[in-house]
C-alpha cells in the first residue's frame, strides 16, 4: 500500500516534476538565452554608447536589470501552466494527489522559481564576470536574492490566474502585470530618469528592490539594504499568502471558470 | 469502506449528483455503471475531494472527505477516463513521480515500475515520451499508475477502453490481484461485460441519480417475466400454448414456425416441468434455447433506455 508523504518530500516533489518538464523543452532555454544576449550585448551595449556622455555606465546597470527581469518574466509563466494544466484535466489528477492546496500552490511557486533560477544562473555568472565582479559568494547572494523575487512574481501570478479564472483574460492581464512590474521599475533605467508620477510606484517595486539588492554586491557605487529587503519579503509573503491560503485553498476540480 | 450521505454536487445550478446514499464494502470491487453524463465521475471526484460536495457527506475509512481531504487523498489512487499526465514526460518518469508523490518507497517502487511496465508490455517504450504513443498505450499507462501505487482505494474509470483483447483481461487480472491484496476498488464502466465479469456489486447511476445498488446476479433476477425459453418441436401442436400458460410464472407462449416461445420467470428452474409437458402433449423437443436477462438488460430498464 502507499502511505502521506511527508510536507517536504511533496515540496520537493513539486518542484522536481518542473524541472522534469524544464528539461525536456530545452528550446526554450535556448531561445531565452540568446534573447537576453541580444539585449545584453547589442541593446544595451548601443545604449551604454549613448549614456557615457552623461558620465553613466548604462551596460553595467542594464545587465544586472536584464538578469532581474529575465526572471520575472520566466515566473510568470506559472499562472499559464495552470490554466494549460486545467485544460488537459491535468488539475484534477494535481488536486486528487495526497497534499493540501496550500502546499500545491507553495510547491508550485517554488517549482517556477527553481526553473527560473535555472534559466538565469548562466546568465548572473556572465554578468558577474562581463561587470569585473568575480566572488562566487557574492554570485550566490544575488542569486538567493533573485530567487526570492522570483518566488513572489509565480505566487503573483498563480494569485492572478485564481483572481481571473479565465485564460484569455489572464494572458492580457499577465501582459499588462510583467509589462508594470518590469518597465515601473528600476530594473532597466535608473528611477531618477522616469517621469515623475511613476517614480514613487516604482520605488515600491520589488523588482526595483531585487535590482538594486543585486547592483549592490555586484557593482561598485551602488547601496542597498533593508528598505529594499522589506520591500522583497513583503511583496513574496503577501502574494504567497493570497495565493495559497485564501484563494487557492478555494479551488475545486473541473473548469476554473 | 465508502459511505455516501445524501451526496449532491451542482455546477451553476446543474445538479450533476442528486442525493446518492450508497456504501461500498472494504475490499469489493463496486462497478458504477451509467450511461454518459450519468453522473459517475463527478461522484467520484467528490469522493477524491476534487470536488466540493453541495450538500451531504462523503466518509472514506472512516474520515470525511470534506474534513479530513489530506488523510483522504492518501487513501486514493484514481485511474482517470482520459490519460491524465505530463505527456513531454517517459512512462517510466509519469509512474516514478506518481509513485514519489504518493509515498511508494523507492526499492518498492522501482520494482513495481518494472513488474508493471513488464505486464502490460511497455519495457521498451518506457523512455520514449508518452505524447508519440498510441491511445491504448497512453491508457496502460493511466492505469498502471494506480497499479504502482496499490493504494487502499483504487479508483478505475473506464480502465480498459482502447485497449485490445489481451490488455483487457491483462488489466482485470491485476484489478483483481489489487483487490485481494486488501483494496477496495471502485470500477466506473460502460461496458456491461466488465461490470458483469469483474463487480461483487454494481450501482447503477442515471441522471446524477444512484438508480439500482445490488449484486449483479440478484440484479439480473429481479427482472421479473424476462426469461425466453424457445423449444423447437418435431411438430406444431397448438394446445401447447395454452397448456404451457396454465403455469403460474409463464407471462406468454406462442408459436413460431415450429419453435413455442414462452415469455417467463425463473425460466432455468421451470425447463424440466415444460419439456415434460411438451412430451405428455406428444411432442419432441429438438433443440432448446434459455435466454435469461443480462446486465444489460438490467442496465436499460434502470435508466429508461432503449437499444436503437
């Protein structure tokens, strides 16, 4: 016969069947990859070019930035394996398995923050090394920190897909959310330059946080700490709670909708 | 054992489930038959705690579904109608991670994944992503994740549809292996055959509704007058008719061509008396046909369908 299986072992178990998934699409891996090179060293390369006469290091700043936002943007996609899982009736194999929700929707966020992290390790360790910052201990922080964030941004967007319930609508919605939570931040242009009325938005940002936390170790000249570690671990226990103690506790088999 | 309490589940005020009261015993296999949209899988589902009943009670050895879905849930392996897994996944890997998941120890894991994949043929195929195989390999599969978990509970619904003759009694021989190692299944089929061959009991569902509960054999005898005993004769003799309907549990006897159909009950127990009957009348009894009623039959005459 089988028997529970204990809180961490579904934890794990949770995010080991998104790595197994991960690793049988490497494409996308792939083409993530040679998307944030692009923009690394042809986006913000031309652009650094143009910020030098204002005394600004624009390449340095955009790599940390693009690290960061690379990562939202791969949480995200959380919310959308949902909604692709309760079309296939996925779901209702997920729900009928041996643990609560709560610990499906924490297992899933961390599922989608591991994958993630995965996606941008290779990419930290060359913008570690692009930037002139070689300390493996310093890579691993900002790594701890990103991966933080990228927890909060999947229990947003699982929070978002249970809020919807509706795939059309959530492909919108996510649009408009990563488009927000990346472009009203401090991820890839300094708050100094953004128009006025969004500066004090996107100082609450936990991407501008992440960014920041992670220009810290990484780059000379830049400071953060714990208005910008508040501000992460708000922003991660807040949505990890909406999402898993109060509305997807709330969720039952069948169509979401 | 599973104890239904007035169970009703509704969609948007579609009452798929309509207060079913029903218990299935600890180590029976119940077959839950229905035609489609019956009302089977949601009420197997509320058992599973994936859904919510709206009214009623579902308890599992014991705990309620409803309060105890955790210690529910460990009780359960469900085999679904239609293939539920990661499809970019190998059979090898759908079944290590159910097995994972559902607390299946790895040594006694890794041997069951290689009893069951050996069973049901898949050893070579076990690698191969499970979205490039047949319909009846994708189904084997399904299947063989409860077969791996062998959980107090097994759940199958529909478990050999797609599958070819072989793979058919394959599976009922592990379905009934599963059940004398202790489980209790519950099999949701519409296949008359395999609800006949394989269920001690079966709960017959229509519109959301548990229509009949009973064993087959004393379901199949409580049609009444729906035995056909048909006796070809060495010859017509009319006065047969009315001779043969003298008897108490005979509904209707005629002849046709040089064939007396008699319409009855208890058609297995009365054939002596009447081939009697027929050769004190002075016919010979050439060749004779017992039709009793089937599962079938019990199975239209409990949801008002008819065979077109």
């Amino acid at each position: 016969m089988s028997g529970k299986p204990s809180t961490l072992s579904v934890i794990w178990v949770l995010v080991e069947r998104d790595l197994r998934t991960l690793v049988k699409s490497p494409f996308i891996l792939i083409n993530r990859t040679i998307f944030f090179l692009i923009q690394l060293f042809v986006f913000a390369a031309l652009v650094s070019k143009l910020a030098t006469a204002l005394g600004f290091n624009y390449f340095d700043f955009y790599s940390v930035g693009a690290v960061v936002s690379t990562i939202t943007s791969i949480a995200f996609i959380i919310g959308e394996d949902l909604f692709e899982e309760e079309e296939l009736g996925l779901l209702d194999y997920l729900l009928s398995l041996p643990f609560g929700h709560s610990l499906f929707v924490i297992g899933r966020a961390l599922g989608g923050a591991v994958r993630g992290l995965i996606y941008v390790t290779p990419m930290m360790i060359l913008v570690a090394y692009v930037d002139g910052y070689f300390s493996p201990v310093g890579v691993a922080g900002s790594l701890a920190i990103i991966f933080v964030l990228a927890t909060g941004i999947s229990g947003l967007s699982i929070t978002l897909a249970m809020m919807i319930r509706n795939a059309n609508r959530f492909d919108i919605v996510i649009a408009l959310a990563e488009l927000a939570t990346v472009r009203v931040s401090a991820a890839i242009y300094p708050l100094v330059y953004m128009p006025k009325v969004l500066q004090p938005i996107a100082s609450y940002s936990p991407v501008t946080s992440a960014s920041d936390l992670v220009r810290a170790i990484v780059l000379p000249g830049y400071t953060a700490g714990a208005y910008e570690t508040v501000v992460l671990l708000l922003f991660v226990g807040i949505f990890f709670g909406l999402g898993s103690a109060f509305l997807f506790r709330k969720i039952e088999g069948g169509r979401f909708e | 054992m599973i104890v239904f309490k007035s169970v009703s589940k509704s969609f948007k005020g579609f009452l798929a489930v309509k207060d079913v009261t029903c218990e299935i015993h600890d180590q029976e296999i119940f077959g839950l038959l229905g035609p489609n949209g019956a009302g089977k899988t949601t009420l197997i589902m509320t058992m599973a705690t994936v859904y919510r009943p709206t009214k009623g009670e579902v308890i599992v050895e014991g705990h309620s579904a409803s309060a105890e879905p955790g210690t529910v849930k460990s009780l359960i392996g469900i085999s679904f109608q239609d293939p539920k897994y990661d499809r970019i996944l190998s059979a090898r890997e759908i079944l290590e991670w159910h097995g994972k998941v559902t607390g299946v120890e790895k040594p006694v894991r890794d041997k069951r994944i290689d009893e069951v994949l050996g069973k049901f043929g898949l050893t070579a195929e076990a690698r191969k992503r499970t979205w490039t195989l047949s319909g009846g390999t994708k189904k084997k599969i399904e299947n063989a994740k409860v077969f791996v978990q062998r959980p107090k509970i097994a759940v199958f619904d529909e478990p050999t549809a797609y599958l070819d003759v072989p793979s058919r009694l394959m599976v009922w021989d592990m379905i009934d292996e599963l059940r004398d190692e202790g489980s209790t299944v519950l099999l949701a089929t519409n296949m008359m055959d395999e609800a006949d061959r394989m269920s001690d009991r079966v709960g017959i569902m229509n519109k959301g509704e548990m229509a009949q509960v009973g064993e087959p054999a004393g379901l199949k005898g409580s049609l009444k007058g729906r035995d056909v005993i048909e006796m070809t004769l060495d010859l017509v003799i009319p006065e047969l008719t009315s001779e043969v309907s003298k008897v108490e549990e005979v509904k209707e006897a005629r002849f046709e061509g040089d064939t007396l159909k008699i319409v009855l009950s208890n058609g297995r127990g009365l054939l002596p008396y009447l081939i009697n009957v027929v050769s004190a009348k002075g016919g010979k009894v050439q060749s004779v046909n017992l039709k009793e009623p089937s599962l079938e039959d019990v199975f239209l005459y409990y949801t008002g369908m008819k065979l077109s």
